[in-house]
C-alpha cells in the first residue's frame, strides 16, 4: 500500500470516529458503560450510515479476512442494530482504527529501523526445526529468532505445513496436500487451507506475509525483503513482539 492510501485510510478513519463519537454524545451515550443511551436510540438511518463506511474502510485497511469485518458483518445479520451502535464502535472500530495504525510501515519508528538496509535484503526468515516440530521466525537485521508455533506430532497441519516448506515459493493444489496427508497419515480428510493457515499460527499480517491460500491453492514463502515488507504496509517487527523469543 503506497503513504498515501495509508494517509486516506486514516483519515477516513478518524472522520468515522468523529461520526461515531458526535452521534453517541447526542444520544446521551455512556462510554464507561458503553450500553446506556440517555436521551434517545441510534437512528436506523445513523446505524446504517455508520457500519456501511465502517465496512469499507476495514475492508481497504485490513482485508477482506479480517476479523473486525466479520464482525460487523455478523451482527447487522444477525441483529437490528442500533441498539450495537456503540458497541460496535467500541470493541471493533476503534481496535481496527489502533491495529491498523500499529501495522503501518510508515510510522516513523519503523522507517527508522529499516534506514540503511537494502531493498533486496532478506530481513525476515521462516524457518522449520523437523526434530523439534517448531516453526521459526528469525529476524536477521537483530539476530532473534521467535516461535510461530510447533504443530503437533503426526497431525494434519504437521504434514501439511512440512510439504509446503519443501516446495516453498512454489503454488501448491489442495489435491497435492490431500494426496500428502493420505500417504503420511493414511487420512481422507478434506482439507482446510484457510483453517491449517490459522492453526499453524499464520494469521493476518503474517498470513500475506508468509502464507498465500485460497480455497484450491497455497504457497509458503520463506524469505521476506525490505521491498517487501516495504509494500506490504506490515509493521512485522511489533507483530513479533507478541510471539515467544527463543533467543
């Protein structure tokens, strides 16, 4: 994503905040609660105006896949809906507003930590321990390595995740991983490529990084550059932050 769509992203972000904030004030809303309205209820026409822009800019920020969409998605479904005006707000917007803002590449302290490095240096690496099953993550600019996740022994995801990183940067059919798990595991399991992706651990920013599926499809990638990073718009350095250090 290039700065400027970052820059109309956040805009557009703060602009529906503001909305949300103006709305809720005038209906008497309590924010420490989050579930009283004093004065009057969410129109039907606010609600509607509200998660109509919610859901195009979480779309354009975070992705189709992202779990703040699903949301919203999910509870104009499933639920009239004003009554969710500032819950919505609450708990999804305004976490998707700081998620996204924590992703950004063009937060100065990212572009300080990538000055100097060139773009087609390898600065992330994936990495596999077949004996001890664990998955890696290694930063080489500040030599860390960080644990993704170590899948289980004889397991679905294990069989899968081990032919991917065999035939990495390559496309690989769901036919291709069935056959695996049917010869290793003597297994007819229909398999899950979005579902074996989260279990393994890939999830979000770290599944566009490293883990491309679709329903018929997957490729593992093992090396990521600063371009690509760069283009990626993914702070992933913060993102490891929450996985364990191993050294």
């Amino acid at each position: 994503m290039e700065e400027s769509s970052y820059k109309r992203n956040i805009e557009n972000y703060e602009k529906l905040i503001a909305y949300a904030k103006n709305v809720l004030k005038d209906c008497g809303y309590d924010e420490d609660s989050h579930q009283t309205y004093n004065k009057r209820m969410p129109t039907d026409e606010e609600f509607s105006v509200f998660t109509h822009q919610a859901k195009l800019i979480v779309k354009e920020s975070l992705g189709d896949d992202s779990p703040y969409l699903r949301y919203i998605k999910n509870n104009i479904a499933t639920s009239k809906g004003s009554s969710l005006f500032g819950h919505i707000f609450k708990k999804n917007i305004l976490s998707a507003y700081n998620i996204y803002k924590k992703m950004s590449v063009f937060e100065g302290s990212v572009k300080k930590e990538k000055q100097g490095l060139s773009n087609e240096d390898v600065i992330y690496e994936l990495a596999y321990d077949d004996f001890s099953r664990q998955i890696l993550i290694i930063d080489k600019k500040n030599n860390k390595t960080f644990l993704l996740k170590t899948p289980h022994y004889d397991s679905e995801n294990k069989v899968i995740f081990e032919y991917l990183f065999k035939h990495a940067q390559e496309i690989v059919k769901l036919k291709a991983l069935e056959d695996e798990v049917k010869k290793e595991l003597n297994s007819n399991l229909v398999v899950s490529l979005h579902r074996v992706a989260h279990e393994l651990g890939f999830k979000g920013p770290l599944k566009k990084l490293f883990l491309n599926t679709t329903k018929e499809t997957a490729m593992l990638r093992k090396n990521v550059t600063a371009e690509q990073l760069k283009k990626s718009n993914i702070n992933l350095g913060e993102i490891l932050k929450r996985l364990s250090l191993l050294k």
